[in-house]
C-alpha cells in the first residue's frame, strides 16, 4: 500500500461533541419506535453498520441523511439537532473544510 494521495480530515473535539449529541438523539427516535439499526438502515438504505457509527457518533450525519432520518422519524430537524448548536462554530468548521477541499 502506497501513501494516499489525499489528505485525511481529523475532526474537531467541536464536531466530535456535536456527532455524539445528534448519535444519541437519533437512538433515542429509533428506540422509541422500537426500531433495530437494521430497520432504520434499510429505511435509508444504508448498512446497519452505518446506524451504529452514526449512533456513537463515529460518522456525522450530512444535511440529506438529516432530513431522511427526520422524514422517517416523523419529527423536525431540530428534534435530531441539540438546542446548543452555534452558527459560528459550525460557520468556521466550513470554512476549514472548504479551505481543505480547495487545496486538492
């Protein structure tokens, strides 16, 4: 195996919180639906594996995957979301990703 021809992305402690918070908010929606991983994952056509890194908080979840999960739960967005986000961290985490994408 060579070196990637691309850098990787090594997320904040900001947006490791953040996943953590949606991960919980989204198996709180699924169990009380008494949804398996696997129920939700074929709503949305993903690996149940995915549910779970969503979940822990592994993976964060992009703006679609919100608003399927939200249409399948049946709730707003802001029920996934935590009260406590701040528009200019998630502003300036953009920015970063942006500034990375346009270096390639």
């Amino acid at each position: 195996m060579g070196k990637r021809s691309y850098k990787s992305y090594v997320k904040t402690p900001e947006e490791n919180k953040l996943n953590k918070m949606v991960g919980l908010n989204i198996r709180n929606q699924r169990r009380i639906r008494k949804w398996t991983q696997t129920k939700l994952a074929k709503k949305l056509g993903v690996a149940f594996q995915q549910i779970g890194k969503y979940e822990r908080g592994d993976n964060g979840l992009n703006a679609i995957r919100l608003v399927q999960m939200c249409k399948h739960f049946e709730v707003p967005y802001q029920t996934i979301l935590p009260n406590d986000i701040h528009l200019e961290l998630v502003l300036t985490d953009a920015e970063k990703i942006l500034a990375i994408s346009e270096r390639e």
